[in-house]
C-alpha cells in the first residue's frame, strides 16, 4: 500500500458521496438535504435548513471552491459552509480552518487491471488460495437474499440495523447500480458484500458481514476477489474502499480497516477542511 500525496491524487477519480447518480437521491432521502450542482459535473454539493434561513452546507472532495455568492442568489441567506478539497493545497487565505469535524478522512483507490491480486499483500494471496481448496462458493444473489442473510449471519456490528436499513435504502433507487454477493458454506450464508457502481468506471465497497463460519475458509478475501475480477469483467476503472479508520478513529473500526488494507493499492488523506460562516 502506497500514500499518495495531494498532487498525487487521481485527477478523474471522484468520491461516491459528492458524484455517484445513485447517492445523490440517497443522501436527499435521509432527511431536509438538498443536493444541488457546483459546475463540475458530476459532482454536486448539499445544503439543509436548520432554521429560518440559516444553513449548513458541505463541499466535500472537490478542489472547486464554494461560491457564496451564488448561494445567497438562490435563497440561502445565512449559514456555515464547509469546504474539504480534494487535492487543492492553495487554500484562499479567507477560509478558516475547521479542527473538529465529523468528515470521513482517509480513503482508498485501486487502479484495477488483470493482475490486481498481485498488487494484494502476500497474506491475502495465501487467503484466496485457501479459499479456492473449500469446497465454499461465491454466488451473486438478489437484495432481499442479502438483506436475509445479512440478518441470520451473527457479526459484531454495533450498527447491524442500520447497516441494513441503509442498504435496502439506496438499493431501491437503482438494483442496476448495485451488486451484492454472498459465500455460501454447506448450502448456507456466511458471508457477503454489497457495492455501488457508479460513473461508469467507479465500483465502492459500501457494505459488508462476515460470520464466524467464514473465517477459517478465508470467505471475505473471496467476496473481494469476486468484486475484482467482475469489476474487471465491467470495465471498471477505479475500486475503492471507502471509509478507513484514521489514526485517531474508533477502535471498532480497527480490524476491518486493517482487513481493507491487505488489498489496497492506494492511500488518500483528507484531514482538512475548511469553513465560513456568512
């Protein structure tokens, strides 16, 4: 795994949150946001009303910088905006630096081709090999296949319904966007991955469940394995992992970032951000 630095950074890839077609009516459907374009297509921002006509806004990696004044000429008044650049360093000198934020820091990107398992680390190579000696299979399934396996499966997620409740969610606004896979071990679910794909070349892992009956035959490495090979197959570009625990994140995130980071090829850093309050 190799840390890129910002001018480093991919110039066409584009994070899923602030671009995807498909997350933008997701994000909208959580509640008061509004996603609206900033002129550089296909990414957009967002805005919600707290009160009156104050807002909060966010610019979130993007290297185009908020224009406020266009903001106050379609309605939003007052409010805070955040702004965290995707590879810009040049920040203007009237923007505030913001310490405390709620902002997803670090990422992934992998530049897919047909030799991505040699770009893995020698412990995920020994781990799909395992696998490939079970007689467990990786099958692709339907949403409601995986949303029931999801919930049968026993994991350690804090957040096991709310994992769910997302991924029915963003499911719904477009299947064609999603694929799903499950590790099927004796005729039953043990594992699965759920990704979007988006912009044509861009595939995201969004979410994930391994139980206990997976470990031993190395069943998360294969539904990697599988999201490669077939991103491959879909002339997918860019994969990437998206949320990885930073060094200061919280400690139940620990084991599965440091499970990500067996195949990734590419690390980014977003620990800046940026606000102005008008």
């Amino acid at each position: 795994m190799q840390f890129l630095q910002p001018n480093e950074y991919p110039h066409d890839f584009y994070y899923h949150r602030t671009s995807a077609e498909i997350y933008r009516p997701y994000l909208e459907s959580c509640g008061n946001i509004i996603a609206f374009d900033i002129g550089n297509p296909p990414q957009y921002a967002w805005k919600k009303k707290l009160f009156g006509d104050f807002y909060v806004s966010r610019y979130e990696r993007t290297d185009i910088e908020p224009d406020i004044e266009k903001l106050k000429r379609e309605g939003m008044k007052h409010g805070i905006i955040t702004w965290i650049p995707y590879s810009r360093t040049d920040i203007p000198a009237w923007w505030r630096r913001l310490w405390l934020t709620d902002h997803f820091q670090e990422t992934s990107v992998n530049i897919l081709d047909t030799d991505y398992r040699k770009k893995w680390n020698e412990r995920s190579r020994r781990a799909i090999k395992k696998f490939e000696k079970s007689w467990a299979e990786v099958r692709a399934v339907d949403p409601e296949t995986f949303v029931e396996a999801f919930r049968a499966t026993k994991v350690k997620h804090w957040f096991k319904s709310d994992y769910i409740s997302n991924y029915k969610r963003i499911s719904k606004h477009d299947p064609s966007k999603v694929r799903q896979w499950c590790v099927y071990r004796d005729g039953k679910a043990v594992a699965g991955l759920a990704c979007l794909d988006y912009l044509g070349n861009h595939s995201v892992h969004f979410v994930a469940f391994t139980g206990k009956d997976a470990y031993d035959i190395q069943g998360g490495t294969a539904l990697i394995d599988t999201w490669f090979r077939e991103s491959l197959e879909k002339w997918i570009k860019y994969i990437t992992f998206d949320q990885l625990r930073n060094r200061n994140g919280p400690g139940d995130q620990k084991g599965y970032t440091e499970f990500k980071e067996n195949f990734i090829e590419y690390r980014l850093s977003f620990r800046s951000a940026y606000f102005k309050v008008f």
